[in-house]
C-alpha cells in the first residue's frame, strides 16, 4: 500500500495510476491518495511519472507493508479491537 499526500489529484492522473498494471485498488480523500499495489517499487515509477507530467507536487510518500493487523481488517473488515 502507498500514501501520498497531496493537495490535488485530477481524474486523467487517477486514471493513468490505476491503469498502471501493479495497481489493485486507488482512493483519493482529504488530501490522501491510498494506492494498493501487487508491486509498490515499480507502481512508485509511473506515479511519480505522471506526478511530474501533470506537475504535481507530493507533500509526503509512505510505503505501508502489510502486517497481521492489516490482513485481519483486509479479511474481516475489522479492526483486531473491534
């Protein structure tokens, strides 16, 4: 899963990350674009590509691995707390 932090994302953006063939799933919501990916290196390389041709610019990037936490509330929906 990638994050970035971003001011503003236009619908010719959106649609080029999520055509980019590691890109699962993609949400843009208060200024935070959540993308999962099958491969989060080679997905960073067209982002930042059509960051750049549409002269974007990222506050800030995290690249999140996945761990018990996030595969449980994947699987169930839940948090473990819930």
């Amino acid at each position: 899963m990638i994050e970035i932090s971003v001011t503003h994302v236009g619908p010719d953006v959106m649609a080029r990350i999520e055509d980019l063939p590691q890109v699962k799933r993609i949400s843009f919501l208060d200024g935070r674009l959540s993308i999962e990916t099958t491969d989060a290196q080679q997905a960073m390389l067209g982002m930042i590509a059509a960051f750049n041709e549409a002269d974007i610019v990222m506050d800030s990037l995290k690249i999140l691995e996945p761990n018990l936490e996030s595969v449980f509330l994947h699987l169930t929906g839940k948090r473990l707390r819930d």
